[in-house]
C-alpha cells in the first residue's frame, strides 16, 4: 500500500509541474499525447508494483519478427 501512495504522489508531484505548462500551450495534440502516455506510464507501473508480471517488448517484437527472419534464412540456405 505504501508504494502506491508514493506512485500517487509523483504522479501529482508530475501533474504539478506539467498542468500550467499544458494549459499555457493551447496544443490539444500534444496534451492528448501527453494525458494518454502518463496514463499508460502510471498503469504499468501500479500493475509491476502490484504483483503483475509485464512481459518484455523485446519477446514481443521477436514474436512479430520471427516469420521474417525464418523466411530471410531460408533464402539463404
């Protein structure tokens, strides 16, 4: 419980800084960018912490790769 409240407090301890400097840009692409990155950023985090385990990006990329690559080696054989 504890590490939650301390995600939660730099989680505000980063709204704090970036909210006057969003409302000072009227850029509604780059708040958007900016709200869903935080969001996703804030879930991983309180999934790791919470005992989830979060697969690697690497595994995945390979996993999407590996046709390709397999394809590529037997040309060259």
């Amino acid at each position: 419980m504890l590490i939650f409240l301390g995600i939660f407090l730099l989680c505000a301890s980063v709204c704090l800084v970036e909210i006057p400097y969003l409302k000072k840009v009227n850029n509604k692409k780059e708040k958007r960018i900016f709200w869903s990155l935080f969001t996703v950023s804030i879930l991983i985090v309180s999934l790791k912490y919470g005992g989830v385990e979060i697969p690697n990006p690497g595994d995945g990329i390979a996993f999407l790769l590996k046709p390709f690559s397999d394809f590529l080696f037997s040309l060259l054989k």
